[in-house]
C-alpha cells in the first residue's frame, strides 16, 4: 500500500476537528439542506415537478413583492446603521483607555440583551402613547403611528444590529496607520480630501464585514416584523413562515429559501472582494490607530458633532433596557408608560406560575447543557484550525462560519423539518442540538483567538524540565487559555439562552423555552409579567457579561 500523501493526512491536532465537523455536518448541514432539496422534491399539486415551484415563486406577485420589500428594508438599515455606527466607531480610536472601554461595553452588552427584551421594549417605546411619540409631540410635531410600520420595523432593527456594525468598524480602524493621513496633511490635502482618498478606502473591510452581518441578519429576521410590524407589511421570513406553519407547502418554502441564500452568496462575494482588495495590513510592534487628535484634545466643533452623535447612539443602545426595569413594576395590566401605579405583583406572578417557571428552568437547562457541548466541541476544532494540519481546512473554516452569516430563517425551517421526521419537536434534546450548533462558532472564535495570543514557547520549557505534552497541556496551557475558555462559554450560554427564532419552530404548546413564552405572551396581549421575566433577563445578562469582562482582562493581564 501506498504511503498517503502529507496533504491528505491529519496530525494528532487535526483529528480533533472531526467531531465538529460531524456535528454540523448532521445538524446544521444537512437540515439546511433538507429545506433546499425540497425545491425539487416536493411539489403542491403532487404531479408537478420539475422547477415548477420556482416557476410557483416567480409568478406570484406577493413574492416578488415581500422579496423587494425584505431586500429594501435591509439596504436601508444596513445604510442607516452604517451612518450612526461609523462615528461612534471612529471616535471609539481617539478616546482613552477608560472611556473607550466604557463605549465597547456599552455596545457588547447592548449586544448581547435578550432579543426579546428588546422588542419587548421597543413595543412600549413606540407605542401611540408611549415615550417616543411624548417626545415627538412635546416638539409640536404630533405623533406618529410606528407600531405596525416599516418605520417602526426600521427603528427596531437599527437598534438591535447597530453592535454587530460597530464592532467590525472599529476592529478595522484601530489597524489603520493614521501617518498616513499626516503625510496627506504634508502634501496640502484638507481633512475631507484625507478623509475620502486614504481613511475611508481603509475602512472598507470593516464597512464590508458590518455590512455583511447587518443585511444577513436582516433578511432572516422573523420575531421583529411579527411583532412590531403588521400583515399587510409581511417581510420574507413572515411569508416563508406562513408556507410551513399554514399550508405545509415544503417545496414552495424550498424555493423561497434557494432564492435567499442565492442573495446572501452574492453579497458575500462583494464584500470578500472589497475586503481582499482593501485588506488593511498589520502594522509592526502594534496598532498605529489609536491616537491623539491632531491639536490634542481641543473641543473643535466636528469633535463636538461626534460626541453629541456617540451621547444619541448610545440612549439608543441604552434606552430600551432602560424602560423595562419600571415596567416590571407596574400595578396595572398594561404596557402603558410610565406605570400609573406600582406593584410586586408580576415578579410573584412570574415565580408562581408554572406556565414561566418551566420555561425558564428548561432555558436554563438547555443553555447549561448546550454551552458545554458547544464548549468541548469548539475548544477541540480551535486548538485543530490554529495548530493542526488536515485535509480541507479552509473548507472546514467556511464550515463553522456558515451558522453566523446563512439566514437564520432557513437553519430554523430546515430544523423543523428534520426534527419532524425524528420526533424532536418539542423535545429537550432538540433544543440543546440546535443552540449548539448557533453557539459552536463563538467559542471557536473566541478560543482560536486566544490560542493564537498564547506563547508556545511555555509549553516548549515545560517539555525541557521533563513534563510531557499532556502535562504540559494540563498545567501551562490550559491555565493560560481559561479565561478565554470561560468567557466562550459565557457567550455561548447568551446565545442558547437568547435563542428565539430556531426554538419557536421547534417548540410544542407544551413544551417551550422562555424566550419563546415571552414571544407567545406579547402575541396574546399586554401582561406585564414578561416585563418581570424581561427586567430579571437583563439583569443576568449584565452580571454575566461583567463577568466575562473580568476574565477578558485577566486573560490580558
């Protein structure tokens, strides 16, 4: 037998990836694939075939019609967060140490609130009567209907993504060589010239990254439009919805979701091109992009403009969380704000009921559950992606990244198809199988990225003082990447936690998460028990998300 090539052979680190490649392989690849395949195999009327129901999709106006409104409503937040994300991340490079630790928090834990916290809020936000419109009417400007609106829907959206922009943003600008913008100086260009020929082009990779996560998430989104916005304005996720849960049509919905994926493969295209074509080199002996402004710290009038839009970007971050705290303590049934009167009532409501109580003990159960399966299956593939060598690599990269840029509406329908057929639906099991396929790629993030920081030269003296690689595995290097080990598990839980759309196909009307009840609950009418379960959620959120700051900078010290 011949001797197999060094290509196709995996080292004693690349063996470590199979077990996630498996796993998404079974739960992720293939019911993604399951609703796919369904755009030719299932047919409605059954003697059909062929690509009758693209032809079905093509030739329905009301498709065409959602698909142009889904694909306009996400440019336009995509543009809109774009706008308020750039300054805040700008300014996030000429701050100090403590305040731009402050602005990242801000946006991190703005980030990681319960989704349906948020919405939560947004709905007594926007209201007719809530403090928006006050606000608005207190300007002489009357008020405006927005619940029910795309507008409204806009607004919601733009609050919820506006993290996942700045933080790609930032990432990117802090790596720019600002001696460059100086040698325009030098050369007479004013600040918009040096501004549109060098920093902007600069940017373009983190302009194309935020982007990209933006409009992707956009186009998946279900829960927002359900709740904020009105039949008549369905998105695409509302109508692919109706598909499945009303009329059963699986291969009309397979078709729908080739369409979206076909627009997320092709916008993925562009931004990698405009990522490849301005790729920001990485500077020597550390980022250049912090800095001082030219001038020192001097309140100029643009330096002033940007802190009053970072002072409104961040109540818009902030703002919501804030509204659900006195909600909680209202002593009517409803979500007017502010409360009339105050009560305890729906805090004991909520720890009373069995209704709430079970669908939290069973999100803290799955999330405990599926953080540590997502945890040993993400530390084993990080340590085989940044030490291992295997066949296929980059093909196992593009792998675990699919379940954070592939519209979530298509995981959730093909789940829903798969765990059907395996009697998953509504089960314990099925909850844990698919929060850990969302969550597996945080933690192989954030891992890798730990592994990548670590010295190996420890490892390296600890094999000369006679300690061999398991010891020193157990006692150098594990010590070392636990702080990142824990704080991927943290992110990880949030997500499970967190985790709405995938669990409202999957869930039964007995058995469901607390995210899900929350949904349920807003769809039935006001109880402001969920503002109860609401304010506990984000008290937990921020505790635990201090506590992975604490272990980020333990990790760094």
């Amino acid at each position: 037998m011949s001797a197999i090539p060094s290509r196709l052979r995996f080292d004693r680190w690349g063996l470590l990836v199979l077990p996630l490649v498996a796993f998404l392989a079974l739960f992720f690849v293939f019911p993604t694939l399951t609703v796919l395949l369904r755009s030719v195999t299932d047919f409605n009327p059954p003697e059909s075939g062929g690509l009758d129901n693209y032809a079905w999709f093509i030739d329905s106006s009301t498709n065409l019609v959602v698909l142009r409104r889904t694909l306009v409503s996400a440019f336009a937040v995509t543009a809109i967060c774009l706008l308020v994300a750039y300054p805040y991340a700008y300014l996030l490079t000429t701050v100090g140490a403590r305040t731009r630790a402050l602005l990242l928090g801000v946006v991190v834990v703005a980030g990681f609130t319960s989704f349906m916290v948020r919405n939560y809020a947004w709905l007594v936000i926007l209201q007719d009567n809530g403090p928006l419109n006050d606000a608005i009417a207190a300007l002489g400007l009357g008020r405006v209907e927005l619940i029910g609106t795309d507008l409204g829907v806009a607004v919601v959206f733009t609050q919820i993504l506006l993290p996942l922009m700045v933080l790609p943003l930032y990432a990117t600008m802090r790596g720019i060589d600002r001696r460059l913008l100086m040698a325009g100086a030098s050369l007479g260009a004013r600040p918009l010239k040096r501004f549109l020929s060098v920093y902007l082009p600069l940017s373009l990779p983190g302009i194309a990254a935020g982007c990209l996560l933006v409009f992707v998430l956009t186009l998946g989104f279900y829960v927002t439009p359900a709740l904020i916005g009105s039949p008549t304005n369905a998105l695409y996720s509302q109508l692919m919805q109706i598909q499945v849960g009303q009329l059963l049509a699986w291969g009309h919905v397979g078709a729908m979701a080739v369409v979206l994926i076909g627009v997320t493969l092709a916008l993925l295209a562009v931004c990698a091109g405009v990522a490849r074509r301005w790729r920001v080199p990485e500077q020597e002996g550390g980022t250049l992009g912090l800095y001082r402004p030219e001038g020192g710290w001097r309140l100029s009038p643009g330096r002033a403009a940007l802190w009053v839009s970072t002072g409104l970007t961040v109540l818009l971050l902030v703002g919501p969380m804030l509204v659900v705290f006195p909600q909680g303590f209202a002593g009517e049934a409803s979500i007017a704000f502010p409360p009339e009167s105050w009560s305890t009532r729906w805090y004991e409501n909520f720890f009373s009921d069995p209704l709430w109580t079970d669908s939290l003990w069973r999100s803290l159960g799955v999330g405990l559950v599926s953080t540590a399966l997502a945890t040993a299956l993400g530390c084993m593939a990080a340590l085989a992606l940044v030490r291992g060598s295997f066949p296929g690599k980059p093909l196992v990269g593009a792998l675990l990244v699919l379940p954070m840029i592939l519209p979530l509406v298509v995981f959730a329908v093909g789940v829903y198809a798969v765990f059907l057929d395996w009697r998953l639906v509504g089960s314990f099991e099925g909850f844990v199988l698919a929060h850990t396929a969302l969550a597996v790629p945080l933690v192989v993030v954030i891992v890798g990225a730990g592994l990548r920081s670590f010295d190996t030269r420890l490892e390296d003296a600890a094999a000369s003082l006679g300690a061999g690689r398991a010891k020193a595995m157990a006692t150098v290097t594990l010590p070392v990447l636990l702080p990142s080990i824990a704080t991927a598990a943290l992110f990880a839980f949030l997500t499970s936690f967190d985790e709405v759309l995938a669990s409202v196909f999957i869930s039964s009307p007995t058995a469901s998460t607390l995210p899900v009840e929350m949904y349920r609950t807003v769809q039935r009418g006001a109880d402001p028990t969920i503002a109860a379960a609401a304010s506990l959620i984000l008290v937990a959120t921020v505790v635990l998300m201090l506590g992975a700051w604490r272990l980020r900078r333990v990790a760094h010290a």
